[in-house]
C-alpha cells in the first residue's frame, strides 16, 4: 500500500519521478545469479530481450529465445530490414546473457574456421596465430556495431 498524499506530507515524503532514459546508455551489469537482473531488463521500455539462456518464465516482457549464434544475426538483419516500420518501438535490445551471446559466437566462428580451412579443431583456441579467436572477437563487434547503425542501444547481462 503507497503512502497517501496527506500522510507524504505529514512525513515530509515526496515522490521521486524517474528521469534516466535507459535507451541512452549501453553496457554490461554483472550480479550474482538470481539476483534479478533478468527482472531489471525487462522493466526497461522499448526493450527486447535477447534470451541467449532461459530464465524469464516469471515475467511478462518482450523476448526473442535465441539458440545459436546465425538466429542472432538474423535477427539483426530482420532489425535493419524493418527499421523504418520499428521506428522507436525497439530502441534498446538487453543481452541475456553475455558470456553465452559470447560462447555462442565462438561456436559460430570455429565452425567457420574448421570449415574455411578444412580442419576440424576441437577449440577455438586451437586456430592456428590465434585467428579463430580474433575473428570470433570481430564479429561479436561487428554485430554490435551493425545495432548502434540502427541507433538500437544494448545492455548485456553477465553473471559474476
């Protein structure tokens, strides 16, 4: 039960309106699992979150399940395809969460690298020169850098 005004003024309580825009800020929140950053995302206006790992089933919000890292990219080409009619319904996209975006990525780019090079290494890491690596790093970027294009803004959500 809120306080009402009468009380609000006896107590010398006001009522703080927001004022953060969150569609003007981009990063990465860490906290311990369950701690409620899923629950934080999905408060934010104009959002879509990415659900790179399930943990959304008590909340009522905008998502897109994401399973490997191609349904990402598509997404972001369905996103640049349809900007105009978007418009700022979608103005920010939420991460959830970074280190399986990241992982999905990786798994993305080893295909790659095994298939372009006709090997079949188990890792990432295994690449020869570190360029399975690099090219996983560079296209995390460019994917982010293809959000900013649009003028989508993003926030990842990472355990600690």
């Amino acid at each position: 039960m809120a306080l009402n005004d009468k009380l609000k003024g006896l107590l010398g309580v006001q009522t703080n309106v927001p004022k953060i825009d969150w569609c003007s800020y981009k990063g990465i929140i860490t906290a311990p699992p369950k701690f409620g950053k899923t629950t934080l995302g999905s408060l934010i206006p104009n959002s879509i979150l990415l659900a790179f790992e399930q943990g959304y089933d008590s909340l009522q919000l905008d998502k897109k399940d994401i399973h490997d890292w191609s349904e990402f990219t598509e997404f972001v080409d369905a996103l640049e395809e349809n900007i105009e009619d978007i418009g700022d319904a979608i103005r920010l996209v939420v991460f959830d969460t970074a280190h399986r975006a990241f992982d999905m990525c990786g798994q993305h780019m080893l295909k790659v690298c095994n298939r372009e090079k006709g090997k079949r290494y188990a890792r990432l890491q295994n690449v020869p020169y570190a360029e399975g690596l690099e090219r996983r790093d560079e296209e995390f970027r460019k994917q982010l850098l293809r959000l900013d294009a649009l003028g989508i803004k993003w926030i990842m959500l990472g355990h600690t």
